[in-house]
C-alpha cells in the first residue's frame, strides 16, 4: 500500500517548540513506516 501524507514546506517536518499538526503528520508518518508502509511526505 503505498499512502501520501501532505505537510508544510514552511516548516520542518518534525518540528521544534510549535507546530501540533507538523508533529501529528511525524508522528503518523513514522509510525507507518515502522509497520512497513511506503509512505510519501
């Protein structure tokens, strides 16, 4: 399966001191990753 996940270019990807949702799609997109999906950020 592969599965795209849509963040800000205007900020890292996890980020430091803001960002909730940045942190969410890290947090999502690692997780996926260790399950073994191919998952494009």
């Amino acid at each position: 399966m592969k599965i795209a996940i849509l963040s800000s270019i205007a900020w890292r990807t996890p980020p430091r001191h803001y960002g909730p949702w940045e942190k969410v799609t890290s947090l999502l997109t690692e997780g996926l990753v260790e399950r073994g999906f191919e998952v494009t950020l």
